[in-house]
C-alpha cells in the first residue's frame, strides 16, 4: 500500500544490549505495540512492572520502533528518561479510578477483546477526543458536502489528512490526535485517498498560498504515494497561488532513515527538488521534542540531505511535563538546530485533550522557561513563538505577565486565527498560576469577555456554511464586491 518494502511487524523484543548506542543506524524497521511491551521490559528494563504500562497503552495508542528502543531511550535511567516517556504510555497518564478499572479487566482471564476494547473507549469517551473545535469549525464544504481529509481554519492554510499517511513510526504520548491511533477507521478520523480533492478544492480559493500534509506523519508513506499527492500542486495554473507545501514529520526524531537509507530515500528527496524547481517551497515541520532526537549520526545527515534539496527544516513542539519542562534544554535544543541549519519556531503548550493532566506546564511556568531559554540564545534561534496554545478561536501566544492598573494580568496575542484581524491587538487575561489552558482563563480589569468572543459566536452561528477559512474568504469577496 502506501508502505515502502522494508516494513515489516516484528514477532520478537529486540535482543541487543540495554545500553544506548547513539550511532546505530538502523536498515529495517520494526514496529512493536502494546502485545510487546512484556518482552521489551524484559529485555531492555526487567526491574519494572509492565502490567501498568500495558493498562495504560490500552487507553493510549502505543508504537515504538527498533531505531527508537535502541538508540534514543536511556535505559539505565529508565523509567525517568524523557524519550521513554515520549513513546511509552505511563501508568500516571491515567486517573488511578481508570487505571484499575484497565488492570482489573485485564486481569480477569474471562475478558474479550470486545470488552476490553469498550472499558477502553468509555475511558477515552471521557478525555475530549477533539480539542479545538475542530469538526465543527475546520472542516470545510464543498458543494454543500463536507469535505472528508481536509480542514480550512485559517483563510491562507490548508490542511490535509492523506489515508496511507494516518499513522507514525513511533507514536508519542502527549500526541492531540490521540484519539485517531486508536479507533482506525472511526468517525475520529479526518483522513483521504482522493488525489484531486487537494487541487480542486485549492483552485477555488486564491487567498490559500499554504497547504500542510499532516497525520499520523506523512513521511509513512511511500515516495511514490506522497508524489501522488503533491505533484498535480505543480503544473496546474489553477494552483499557481499556492506558494508552500508544508510536511508535518516526526521522522528526523524516530525514523531518519526515511532520508538516508529506505529503499525510496532517493526517490523522496527528488521529490522535495521537484517541488522547489517547480518554484514551490517545501516546508518541513519536524516535531523535535527533545535535543537528542537530532544529535545521532543518521539524523544529522538526513537534516543535510533534506536542505540540499532546497526545502527548508522547521521545528516545533510542545513544552512537556516529564520530557522537555526545563530551559536549559529549550536553549540547547534551538542552539542545536540553529546549528544544523533549522529554523526554531514553535513553542507550544499541551492542548486540553487526553493526558493533559500529567503533561501540562502551568502558562506562569511555560512563560519563564520559554523567556529563560530565549535570553540565552542568539537573534537567529529567537525565530520562535511562544508559548502558544492551538486555541480553536486561533493561536494564542502569551506574550509577557505584567501589573497593570494594580491588578496581574497576562499579555495575550493572536499569532493566528480565525478572523485575521484579531491578530492586529493585544488582550489581557487575569493572572491564574494554575492555568493550563485559555478556558481557564478570565478577561482582566472586570470586563465580561475578551475582544473577540462575540464575533467568534457568530463567526459559529454561520459553521452550516462551512469553515471559517472559507467563510472568511466569502465575505471578503462579499466586501469588495
């Protein structure tokens, strides 16, 4: 299908030693779930219970792969070392009422599958599944018909869910579309395998310049099945408007042989100098959760590869509870990729859905660490915003914690969002050392509702119209018109 030809499941744990070896260059890639999570521990980290963690990963989607097991974990630390948090479900992520309701049903030998798996979902029934708002706003019509694969949020961007790409090479814990590894082919899923959905709905809409493939991780896919996608963008004058092909990728992190070595890593490449010859820009956005993802041999070649192609590296990712809470590692992390040639430029907080309870960084705490961090590194590294959060009325950045009018507020700022022009002016929000997430939040100096409430509820009221991206560009023409 869409897989190249070294894939393939594994029926055993891996059998090297327990010590990280940060050269390792892996040629076939092996996927392990949750059925393996015993004999992983086994091997790699026999003092731990795995009883827990297989509770846990019956809530969470669980992948890891060989390239990940042995060569970004730290065993001898484990189970404190943060790229084992990243990719194994811990048993902390779960209320402890939820996590004995899994241990108990899975302990009792009578149990099907069927009943594991509803325990399962009525678990996750109660973990907000889709933050955002995002199937009642993002997803745009076409002819009246909503638009399977896509979402049009905001007015210049396009995303787009490709089938064969709904997954990962590894799986990480904190993921937002948690929810979508684990009810495939469930009304959770945005996802499609129409060619020329992307072309014909783009051609429509001339304020789009960018589109973003988006998952799971299209990476997964093949090269040939990921040009399928991209190249009727190329020739068409209908889509000469568009200007980026934006690639969200946690590959240089868990599988950077995708570039150096697979089977079609040749065939990838050209692919991104296609596009750029084609006088289009290709983006990567590489999720870099943690500065050892990119310090392997492999991974650093596989960033020089991609550059040499003309695409450009972006790296993002959410500031993490257990994994990244600290700014020294923010500072060594954007100092790094600067290094390599990569262009820091999202700090995000973890967003209100599944885990957040164990993940989530206060935004007081998020606002220092991201400030300390950015004190310490150079013009080029301070390419990057934040902290932001993937509110569904936009991105909101918290942009400084000052007193004002004898009252502690938060600075608040629209990196983006549904209505462009909310983004042309700060707002205040009153200081809450607990808060996680703008719900939490409260509008300053007594006023009833932030700037832009009023008009996002009724920006809703017209959701039967579709998006708000399209609903914005129709008004525009209506403007000017």
């Amino acid at each position: 299908m869409g897989w190249r030809s070294s894939r393939h499941q594994h029926t055993t744990a891996p059998t090297v030693s327990s010590r990280t070896a940060f050269n390792y260059d892996a040629t076939t890639l092996r996927l392990y779930t949750r059925s393996k999570i015993e004999s992983i521990f086994k091997t790699f980290a026999p003092q731990l219970d795995s009883k827990q963690y297989i509770a846990s990963a019956a809530i969470f989607p669980m992948r890891v792969n060989n390239y990940v097991l042995e060569n970004l974990i730290d065993w001898a630390v484990v189970p404190n070392d943060p790229i084992f948090k990243l990719v194994f479900p811990q048993p902390e992520m779960l209320s402890a009422d939820h996590l004995q309701t899994m241990l108990a049903i899975l302990s009792r030998p009578e149990s099907s599958r069927v009943q594991v798996r509803n325990t399962a979902e009525q678990i996750r029934g109660t973990l907000n599944a889709h933050p955002a708002r995002q199937k009642e706003e993002n997803v745009p019509k076409m002819d009246g018909k909503p638009v399977s694969g896509l979402q049009h949020k905001y007015r210049e961007t396009v995303l787009f869910f490709p089938m064969e790409g709904q997954f990962c090479h590894s799986y990480c814990t904190y993921c937002f579309r948690w929810a979508q590894f684990t009810s495939v082919g469930s009304t959770q899923q945005f996802k499609s395998s129409d060619t020329q959905l992307l072309p014909d709905y783009i051609s429509r809409y001339p304020q789009v310049s960018d589109i973003l493939l988006t998952g799971g991780d299209p990476i997964v896919m093949s090269a040939a099945v990921l040009a399928k996608y991209i190249r009727p963008l190329l020739d068409s004058s209908k889509t000469a408007h568009l200007k980026t092909i934006r690639i969200g990728t946690k590959s240089l992190g868990y599988w950077p042989m995708r570039y150096t070595s697979d089977a079609d890593a040749k065939d990838l490449l050209k692919l991104f100098d296609d596009v750029h010859k084609a006088g289009k820009q290709v983006s990567i956005q590489a999720h870099v959760s943690h500065p050892r993802e990119l310090q392997t041999r492999v991974a650093r070649e596989a960033v020089r590869l991609i550059r040499m192609t003309g695409a450009q590296i972006r790296s993002q990712a959410p500031l993490i509870r257990h994994v990244n809470d600290s700014a020294d590692l923010w500072r060594d992390m954007w100092r790094e990729q600067v290094a390599l040639g990569i262009v820091p430029y999202y700090m995000f907080v973890e967003r209100d859905t599944g885990p957040r309870d164990y993940f989530s960084v206060p935004f007081s705490e998020a606002y220092e660490i991201f400030t300390k961090a950015y004190q310490q590194v150079s013009g080029l590294c301070r390419t990057v915003r934040g902290p932001s959060m993937s509110y569904s009325a936009g991105k909101v950045a918290v942009l400084g914690i000052e007193e004002m009018y004898g009252q502690r507020v938060f600075v608040l700022k629209f990196l983006q969002a549904r209505v462009p022009s909310w983004t042309s002016r700060v707002f205040f929000a009153a200081f809450d050392a607990r808060a996680t997430w703008f719900d939490e939040l409260k509008p300053a100096f007594g006023d009833d509702q932030f700037f832009f409430e009023k008009e996002y509820e009724e920006l809703g009221g017209k959701s039967h119209e579709g998006s708000s991206g399209q609903v914005r560009f129709r008004e525009g023409l209506a403007s000017r018109g």
